[in-house]
C-alpha cells in the first residue's frame, strides 16, 4: 500500500554522501545507499538530491558550505561523518535553515565535546540515526561459532582502520561473544585499510603465523573476500566471514566460498527518509526513542538464504516498501522497528 | 784501479749527509709505518661503524616494525623499509613473517655483492597487551655492503699518504737547510781551528757564534787549546826542575837495561864509582862490555829481584870504584815498562854505604861482647837464686828445729821442772808442819815456800814464753792468752776479738801467726806509746787474716824496712814461708794497722 500525501510541497533532502557516484573500487556501499533512499523517497514523495564527494572528505565540506548558502535551502540535509569531518559539515551547516541528519557514523566523543550533541549548539541538527555494529559482529561470531561446533572456535579478527568508530564496534561484538563462550578464542585482531588486497595479505601472513585458526572475520566486503582468497590459497579449512553483503560477496556466500554476511548497512540513507518524512509529518523521532538512534537492524545472512536476498534486494530493490515503518503511517506507541523481516518478508529464516 | 764498496762509499760521505740520510731514512720509516697504522685504524674504524651501523638499523627495525608486522601493515613496514633505503651503504632490507616468509624486500641503491656484505638479521618481537609472553613474529635482514666504505678508506689512504709524502717532503727541505747553515759551517770552521792548534800553533782560538752543543764544542776546544798550553808550559817548567834535582842529586841515579848497560847517570852516581863525569861512566861501560860498574850477576839478581817481588828496596851491593876501590852502595830500584815490555829497564838510586857499613861491623862485634856478658851474669844470677832458696829452706828448717826445741824444752820445764818445785813446795809444806811456831826456821821454811812459789810461776812463765801451751789448743785461745799476758806486762788494754769461726790451722802456720803477733806486740810495747791494741782474727770464705790495730804514734813504714829492722824481716820472712800476705799500714801518729792475709788455698795446702 503506497501512502497518500497532502497537497503541500514535496520535502527536500540533500544527501552529501561520501562515496562514489560511479563504483570505482571502493565497493557499491554508498551507491546503494543512495539507491534505497531513492526509492524510500518516490514512496514517500520527497525530492531526493544526492552529492557525491569521491571519498573526498574536503569536498565533501566544501559540498555542505556550498549547500548551507543556497538561498534556497533544502529542508534536510543528510550527511555522513566521514573521515571525522561532520563537526565541520555541522558547523558549516549552521547557518542554513535546512534541518541535518547525521547518519551511519557516529560523532566521537571529542566532537561532540567541541560542538555539542543534537539540537543544543547546533539547533538546526535534529538527530543521528546509526547501525548497532557491535550487536552485529556479536551476531556473526556467534553464527560462525555454531558452524564450527563441537571444535571450538580459534578466530582472526581483520577489521578496518583504527580511527574509525564503526570497525572498532564491529570488533568490540565479535569480542563480546567470544568472552562469552568458553571454547572460543580470538587469536589476534588486526586493522586494516579496508581493502582487498590488504585483507587478502594480512590473512595470508595470519594463517601462517596462527596455523590453529578455524575462523576469520572481516570487517566489511572487500575484506571477507581477500581473506577467503588467501583461505583458499592455502586449501585451509577456515570459515570466512563479514559485514556488508553487497552483490559479490552475497554470490560467493550463496556458491559455498564465504561462510555468512552481515547485511543491511546500506538501508540506512532508507530508515534516514523513514524519520525525516515522520518528523517532516509531525511525528518526531525523538518522541519514539531519542534524538541519536542506534538501530539494531543488521541481520546474518548465510548459504540458504543467499540467493533469495540476493533477489529481493538487489533484483527486486526498487519494490521494497520503506513505508511500513513509517509511524506517521503507520502509528504505534513503541520505538522504531527497522526489523528487514518486515520488508523481506519473503526470505524464511533471516537471523 | 780505484775501488769503491758500499761502506766506504757511506764512511766517505760528510756528516751533514749522513745525517739528511739518517732523518730521510727515520722519518721515511716513521711517517710510512704512521701511515700505515693511521690508515689501518681508518679502515677497521669505518668496517667497524659500518657494522654497528647494520646493527642499529636492524635493532632499530626489530623495534619499529613489531607493531606493523604484528598488525601485518605491509604499506607501514615498506614505508620504513624506504625511509631508510636511500643509503648508499644499502644493499637491502627484508622483512620476513614467522612460518610465513618474506613479506616485504626493499632494495636499497648498491647492488647485491654476497661476498662483501655486513649482514645483520634481527628477530622481530611483539609484546601482545596483558601478560602475554613476548612473542617472535618475524624477522629483519640487513643487508649493508662494505664496498662503500672500501671506496672511502682508499680515497682516505690516498690523502694521507699525500699529506704524509707533502710532510716528509717539507721536513726534509727545512731540516737540510738549517743543517747545513747551523750544523755544517760551524764544524768545518772548528775542523780548521783544531787543525790549527793541532798543527802547534797553541795561540789559536775558535769563533764561538752560538750557544748550542757546536757553541760549547768551540768553548771547550777553546779552553783545551788554552789548557794545552798551559800544560806545555809546565812540562817544560817541570822537566827543567826535575832534570836540576836528578843533576843535583846526593845519591847515584842511573838507568840499566837486563844486558848490564847504562843508559842514564848523574853526575852523583859518576862521583860514587870515580869517575869525573856521567859520560865517562857511561863510555866505560861501554868499553867494558857493559860488566861494569854492575857485574853480570848482580844485574841478572837484581833484575830477578825486581821480577819477584815488583821492586828493589835497601839491597846491598859490592861495587869496585875507578881506582879499584870496592864501596859499598845500598841501591833502590823499580822497573820502567817501555812498550808493554815488562821491566826492561831498571830505574835506580844508589848510596855510598861504605862507612855506614863499617860503623855496623863494629856495632855488631860490641853487642856480641855484651851478649856474652848477660849471659854470664844471667847464669850467676840463677845460682844465686837457688842459693837464696836454700838459705830460705835452711831458714825455714831451722825455723822448724827451734820450735820444735822450744817446744820440747817448754814441756820439759813445765813437766819436769815444774813437778820437782812443786814436789819441793809440798815438801817445805811439810817441813813447817814440824817447825814449831814463830821459830827462825818457820819464817825460814816459809821465806823457801815463797821462793819456791815465785820460782814456779818464773818457770810457768818461762815455758809460756818459750812456747804457750794454749797455742796447743789453737790459735784463738793463744792469741787471746798473749792479749792477755801482754795486758798485765805492759798495762797497756789488749783485746783480743774473733770473727767467724775459729779457723783449723796446721801447727806450723797457727805458730807462724802467733809469732807474728808476738813480734808486733812487742814493737807495739816498745815503741808505739799506745794506749789501746785491739788484735782481730777473722776467718771468712777467702781465708783468715789477723789485724793488730793500736792507737799509738805510728812510723814510717818505707823508711823502718830501709833501716833493716829485723823484727820487720822475721815477720815477713815467716809470713812468706806460710804464704801469707803482710802489710804495714802507718804513718806518724796515726797508729799502726798490721794485717796478715792467708789465703782458703795456703791454709788448704798447709795441713
């Protein structure tokens, strides 16, 4: 059921998304981020402007200032905190009347110090919606672990750069679970550059340096695949897996070479026009929950069900409907619900 | 043909050139060896740098790339790795992962030489957070090459040996110069002087143009000329006033080679042996074959003398003057080497010993004259002596006889006598107990009682006299008993005092003492005018002695034995035949001490 809207003008949103309009190399992530805000905004009639910043953070700033003097400003603007530049975006973006929507990343501690937290310094910054990373490596470890039962699991952790937040909760989950079994172990944990190839190298050198190992995970796509690379060249018995679930690594889950992928990153820029079409509506997010939402919504998807995801989000992703959660649709007293059962509801079993 | 060998050659060259070889040489060997041991120290300094070098940078990687390669961050170690790569020295850097293998090689410019590489591998270590063991994750190769600092030490040994050849170079042209003007010069001006003063001519004096060691050479060069010419001076002063006293000369003095020949005389020993001058002496010899004045036995013995015992000294020799007078000379002698021949010469001195030798003939006939004599009276004197100890052997025996006579006769007026009077006392006794009383003949029998009675004790006396019977009792009860009797002659207090206990004599020497006692109670009676005599025997450990000590008027002990005094002689005399000890001890009126002293061994011997 598509929702009706009133006759008043259509709300704009400026999404400053840090990646690539083009994939040239850094993964679909931001593209399909921007794919499924699209078709959450033609649900909800909202004009949707995407710009892309090339993983150039200062164009990225340079983006936010240039949107913040538009005379005619957008009502929101969505930005990413991006090789820590959102307190400059913030700041930057202060001045517009536009309302801002920080998401994905998290402000760190030490710019929340400087700036403040939403609607105090900046009024105009109206929430932070992000993803429960840590309850999502928890929740891989733990699918892997069962995969490698009775044996116990010896794990090699590879994750992305230190200095971003979300690699270090991803990292933190994994650990979480595995203090909490008794037969499983965290042989070392390693940062990366989220790349391939560096993935691909560090497990290599891991495997041989830890030749007990039975389990790695990665911190997003690129990574998984390099490790099950360096998995395979070896002929090791060791189950790969990671957070992401783009279009490559689902296929390599679905033939048997990855062992599980975290999805359902990249519906955040979707739940983003989820709140802003209710808070546009009247309905404040702040009012179901708080102004910084961390939204435990990302799910394991392992070998059975690889393929059928694959085909509902990817082929089919144009037909999935944000607006089931919407509250300004669909009203209810609780805190938001961004569970994907709700829109995969073809898919059985997505734990 | 002339000849030149090596060593003639260098003995030829000058001094100045000897010794620019000597410094080129030295300093040649010095400079070259520094040199050496300079660029040695270099080198083994620059491999040795080169490896510490290799050393930190591998201990340096060891610590830097733990966290990468623990992480596996191989854009991290490759950016180290490069960062220290552009080195020369650098062949390469490798970083290899444990069971794993090389993870990262970084070439550095020099390319890769195994035979002359430092090679340092360093085991990479990570200490994982909490109290996990250190753990070996890996390891790092340094691969630095020595061709580099190879090249550096031959540019280096090339400088220093340019600076030590441009050095030794310098020094050899300063120092040949100023050789030349401070050492050369000078030498041969002192070389031309001391031909000079060599030459004879003493009144040349060297320049003295510096203070140094050439500067004193002159001085001193300067000082023996002057001293050279002193001397001369003295020598000549010296030969003229030794040749005026050997011409001068009392005693002969001549020179006589082992053939008998006179090589040297003064006129002394030419007027000794007659002859008007030394050359006549000398040609006499000569025509006598050299058997005169010294015949060939006497010059064969002397020299034979002066080979045995080194020198001549107060021989005697017959010699026969011109006129065929023998003399006498007593000649002193010591050899002169000539060459290193042993005495060929005999340098001598000669003295007319003619009359002294007379004057010694009549001496030694005059003293055997005497000797004869001595001995004459020496054996005289010996007769005498024994003479002299048989008169005191006499002396003593009849010493003996008389007491032994007065002895006898003592006893026999005491027995006999003494027995007959007092048989005829108790005979008047008798009598006037038949005499009526107050009769003539009662007074007459007593007057014969008296008699009698005054005859007994005049024979008592007598026999005591003769020889007091207490002396048979020993010597203390006959010396107290004369103390006594001498008390009630003389009335004069005699006290007779014994020390220690009474000493056992034999009969002869307690008679001897107590005749001495007598002897000098008796003078002390006749002539002392005392008032007191104290008579002491003391007998102690060394002997007995008895002391008559009086207060009287004294007398001269020396001029009373010159004067003969035979009481004196007879107490010497016996105390000598017991010897025994006796002194007088007097002056006038001071009293007299006579003390007898005999000793523990003569009483011993005396029993």
């Amino acid at each position: 059921m598509r929702p009706t809207f009133a006759s008043s003008p259509a709300p704009r949103v400026v999404f400053l998304n840090p990646g690539e309009a083009t994939e040239r190399g850094t993964g679909q992530h931001w593209q399909l981020v921007s794919r499924f805000m699209r078709v959450a905004a033609k649900i909800f009639g909202m004009q949707l402007e995407v710009l892309y910043a090339e993983r150039d953070h200062l164009l990225m700033v340079r983006q936010a200032k240039e949107v913040a003097e538009r005379i005619d400003a957008p009502d929101y603007v969505v930005i990413v905190n991006e090789k820590m530049v959102a307190d400059h975006m913030l700041k930057a973006l202060a001045r517009s009347p536009a309302k801002v929507l920080l998401i994905h990343n998290d402000l760190t501690p030490g710019q929340r110090r400087e700036i403040g937290n939403e609607r105090e310094g900046i009024r105009n910054w109206i929430g932070t919606v992000t993803a429960n990373a840590a309850q999502a490596g928890e929740r891989l470890m733990q699918y892997l672990y069962q995969r490698v039962s009775p044996r116990g699991a010896q794990v090699i952790g590879i994750t992305g750069d230190p200095n971003t937040p979300v690699s270090l909760e991803r990292a933190q989950g994994v650990e979480t679970f595995l203090s909490r079994v008794p037969d499983a172990h965290a042989c070392q944990l390693v940062f990366g550059d989220w790349s391939y190839a560096d993935s691909a190298q560090k497990a290599r050198v891991l495997l041989a340096r830890y030749p007990e190992a039975n389990v790695i995970w990665a911190a997003n796509d690129a990574m998984a695949l390099g490790a099950l690379s360096a998995v395979e060249e070896r002929h090791a018995h060791v189950l790969v897996g990671g957070m992401g679930a783009l279009p490559e690594a689902l296929l390599s889950v679905a033939n048997g070479g990855l062992a599980a992928m975290v999805a359902g990153d990249y519906f955040m820029g979707a739940w983003a026009m989820v709140l802003l079409y209710d808070y546009h509506h009247g309905r404040d997010f702040a009012a179901s929950g708080d102004v910084r939402l961390k939204l435990d919504f990302l799910r394991v998807v392992h070998r059975e069900i690889a393929a059928q995801y694959y085909d509902t989000v990817f082929t089919h992703g144009e037909s999935l409907n944000f607006a089931l959660y919407s509250k300004y649709l669909h009203p209810d007293s609780g805190p938001y619900d961004f569970a994907l059962q709700r829109i995969l509801n073809a898919i059985p079993a997505l734990s | 043909m002339m000849h030149f060998s090596p060593r003639h050659a260098l003995y030829s060259l000058s001094l100045h050139t000897k010794l620019m070889l000597a410094l080129a040489v030295l300093v040649a060997l010095v400079a070259g060896s520094s040199a050496y041991v300079v660029a040695e120290h270099e080198r083994e300094r620059r491999l040795s740098a080169l490896e510490q070098r290799a050393a930190r940078i591998a201990d340096l990687l060891s610590h830097s790339l733990a966290q990468p390669l623990w992480n596996i961050d191989r854009t991290a170690i490759d950016e180290q790795l490069t960062a220290l790569a552009p080195n020369p020295e650098v062949v390469e850097y490798a970083v290899t992962a444990t069971n794993y293998g090389t993870i990262s090689t970084v070439k550095g410019p020099h390319p890769y030489d195994s035979n002359d590489n430092v090679v340092w591998v360093r085991p990479i270590e990570y200490t994982p957070p909490g109290d996990a063991p250190r753990e070996k994750i890996g390891e790092v190769r340094v691969v630095l090459t020595r061709a580099v600092a190879e090249q550096s030490i031959t540019a280096a040994r090339r400088a220093i040996l340019w600076t030590v050849a441009i050095i030794v170079a310098a020094l050899y042209l300063v120092t040949f110069v100023l050789l030349k003007r401070m050492v050369s010069g000078p030498i041969n001006r002192l070389e031309e002087m001391v031909d000079r003063i060599a030459g004879g001519d003493l009144l040349a004096r060297c320049v003295v143009e510096s203070g140094d060691e050439l500067g004193r050479l002159a001085i001193r060069v300067n000082s023996m000329a002057e001293r050279l010419r002193q001397s001369t001076t003295s020598l000549r002063e010296n030969e003229r006033k030794y040749r005026s006293i050997v011409e001068n000369a009392l005693e002969g003095i001549f020179l006589l080679d082992r053939c008998g020949r006179l090589t040297e005389a003064n006129p002394a020993m030419a007027h000794l042996l007659g002859y008007p001058n030394p050359a006549a002496l000398i040609a006499a010899g000569a025509v006598a074959s050299y058997r005169h004045p010294f015949a060939p036995e006497q010059t064969a013995e002397l020299f034979e003398v002066l080979r045995a015992r080194g020198e001549i000294v107060g021989v005697e020799l017959r010699l026969t003057r011109l006129d065929g007078v023998p003399i006498w000379v007593e000649l002193n002698a010591r050899g002169v080497d000539v060459d290193g021949d042993y005495a060929p010469l005999l340098e001598g001195l000669m003295t007319d010993v003619t009359a002294r030798k007379r004057v010694v003939e009549n001496l030694r006939q005059h003293r055997d004259q005497l000797e004869r004599e001595v001995a004459e009276r020496k054996r005289t004197e010996a007769e005498l002596l024994t003479s002299r100890e048989r008169l005191r052997q006499l002396s003593a025996h009849l010493e003996a006889i008389r007491e032994e006579e007065r002895k006898r006769i003592a006893m026999e007026i005491h027995d006999d006598l003494g027995q007959l009077l007092t048989a005829l006392k108790m005979d008047v006794s008798l009598l006037r107990m038949h005499l009526a009383d107050d009769s003539a003949a009662l007074h007459k029998a007593n007057g014969m009682r008296e008699l009698v009675e005054k005859t007994i004790e005049i024979v008592r006396s007598v026999a005591s006299h003769l020889r007091p019977a207490a002396l048979n009792f020993g010597l203390a009860s006959a010396l107290e008993w004369l103390a006594q009797d001498f008390t009630r002659y003389t009335q004069i207090p005699c006290h007779f005092h014994l020390e220690g206990p009474e000493p056992r004599l034999s009969d002869a020497s307690a008679t001897a003492i107590f005749r001495i006692a007598q002897e000098s109670l008796t003078n002390v009676a006749r002539h002392a005018h005392a008032t007191r005599v104290d008579v002491t025997l003391c007998h102690h450990e060394q002997g007995v002695e008895l002391t008559i000590r009086d207060d009287g008027r004294g007398f001269d002990v020396a001029a009373a034995r010159d004067g003969y005094s035979y009481g004196l002689l007879g107490m010497a005399e016996r105390a000598r035949l017991i010897d025994a000890n006796l002194r007088f001890e007097s002056a006038t009126k001071a009293g007299c001490v006579i003390r007898l002293s005999v000793g523990a061994t003569s009483i011993a011997t005396s029993y």
